[in-house]
C-alpha cells in the first residue's frame, strides 16, 4: 500500500479546487503523466478512488473531498514550519554589551535581555553593572554598546539618549513600620528615621536617604549591595529609597511608601552611539518593551 506523500496531497489539493487535471498540472508546472501518477497513488494510498473523471474534467468523491481537507490542515503546517525555518536562517549571532546601574539589574534589564532572546535566541548579552557615570564613560570609549543610566547628567556628543522611565521613587519600609500602611508621606515625616544609604557622600548617584530636605538624614547603615538594603529594611533596622523598576524585585517582607514630593523621581534613559546593528536595536527595543511591563505591574502592585 502506498503511503500519503506531500506532492500528492498538493496534487489532490489543486485536483479538488480547480476541477481539472489539466489545471493542475499548468499550475504546478508537472506534466499530465505526472499529475495522473500521483493521483493513482494517492487512491492507493486511500485505498478508494478520490476522482470521478468526466468529459470536462473531474469531480471528487467523498474520500477525495476527506483527504483533500486534511491535505489543506497538513500543507499549511508544513508552510508555517519552511516560514519558522526561513525566519531561523536570517537570525544570526548578535553580542550586545549592555551597562546598567544596580536597580536597572534588579528587573528591567533581565526583563528586556528575555524579551530579545525569545525573538533571536541567537542574542548573547554581555552585562556589565556599575554607576551611570561609569557607565557613560565606558560607552564613550567604546567598551560598551548601550547603557541604562539614571539622573540629570549632560548627552556628550556622539551620544543619543532615548527615555525609558520618569521613574517615582519609593521609601522602602519593613511590613511592621508605621508608615507601612501609608499609600504616601510627606517629607517631613521621614526626618527622623534611620536610613541604609548606598553612600554617606552627598549627592552620590547610589540611592539611600533623601538629601532634598533642610535637614540631613540619620545614617544606620551603608550599604552598596541592594540585596544587603533590603534585607536591613526588612529586619527593621531601617528605611531606605527604592526606585520604581526594582520593586518587583522586592521581597514580600518588605513595603514601599510613596513620598509627596514632585522631586521623588528619577529619569531612566538608554544611552548609545548611532547604530543600525540589528542586535543593539532588538535590545533596545526589548528595554522600551519591559519599561511599560514594569510599570504596569508595578500600578497594580501599589493598589494591592
């Protein structure tokens, strides 16, 4: 018995449409020798006869008409795989060298490299963590190709900067705390709370304690690694910011306050050097998307 064979069932396809062998075969560039063949076996492979043949052309029987419909669902799974096949041949390897500052690393980064990946699993993200300063400097020399930066810092030339965030920023207390159940603060509330800071320095690009206020904040304790803030955080031993993008990060023993303040934002942008690599782009593309993710689940975390 023969089996069903894909030149067949487009054969018995086409037989079923156009009512015509001779059709057939001038569509699909065969001869009629050819298109009778594979008609022949696939009525032996169907064990019954598909056609009834007429002075004008040909009509299907039942059987023709039940293997021509799943001849129709097998032909088009096997173009939706040559399509997949095509789209896998035109990725190609693509290493992206992508700096980010801690709170980037915490979420949105991991985020955006996934979303790359899933679209060329080829993609291969080399990250490198560190301050914005840094991070710019590296990318001017060229040891990087995109950079996540946060704060106020000037664009030097060769430089493009797409907005990411307007990111709020957040003090972060333990689930006891009697600001915990707050949905916001005022400023003057947090005067006397111990805060973890990333560094004792004023105005130093590592988040900590609020140094917009008259007075300056009581330091418990420093600490660079957010891990470590957190972890202080939740066994009560203080209070720190939090950036908007890493609260999904946090953990549940901890809870996030929101301060009432125009200044308690933060701007996240991408920075790189004019590019059209197809790589850089599809990471770039992959920051926007996570951008909106996070911000979307971070509403609906707030409200719960």
């Amino acid at each position: 018995m023969s089996d069903f064979t894909v030149p067949g069932l487009l054969v018995v396809r086409e037989a079923v449409r156009t009512g015509s062998f001779s059709a057939v075969a001038e569509r699909l560039g065969y001869t009629q020798s050819a298109i009778s063949r594979q008609v022949s076996l696939m009525e032996q492979a169907a064990g019954r006869q598909l056609f009834e043949r007429h002075a004008r052309g040909v009509r299907p029987t039942d059987a023709g008409l039940t293997v021509a419909r799943h001849a129709e669902t097998v032909l088009e799974a096997l173009e939706k795989m040559q399509g997949e096949l095509r789209d896998l041949s035109s990725q190609v390897p693509a290493r992206v060298r992508l700096g980010a500052f801690s709170t980037a690393t915490a979420a949105l980064v991991p985020r955006a490299i996934a979303i790359a990946q899933q679209h060329n699993p080829l993609l291969v993200a080399q990250l490198r963590e560190g301050t914005s300063p840094q991070l710019l400097t590296a990318l001017l020399r060229r040891r990087i190709d995109l950079a996540v930066l946060s704060g106020e810092f000037d664009v030097p030339d060769g430089v493009e900067v797409t907005a990411l965030v307007h990111d709020a920023l957040y003090v972060a207390v333990h689930r006891g705390h009697r600001l915990a159940r707050h949905a916001s603060t005022p400023i003057s509330a947090l005067r006397d709370e111990p805060w973890i800071v990333g560094s004792e320095e004023r105005h130093t690009p590592l988040l900590g304690a609020w140094h917009s206020a008259a007075w300056q904040p009581v330091v418990a304790h420093v600490a660079r690694d957010w891990v470590t803030k957190w972890g202080l955080v939740a066994a009560g031993l203080g209070v720190t910011l939090v950036p908007g993008l890493a609260i999904s990060a946090l953990p549940a023993t901890v809870s996030v306050v929101g301060i009432d303040d125009p200044a308690a934002t933060r701007r996240t942008v991408l920075a790189h050097c004019p590019s059209e690599d197809a790589g850089l782009r599809l990471v770039r593309e992959a920051l926007l998307d996570a951008s909106a993710q996070l911000n979307v689940e971070l509403r609906e975390r707030l409200k719960s």
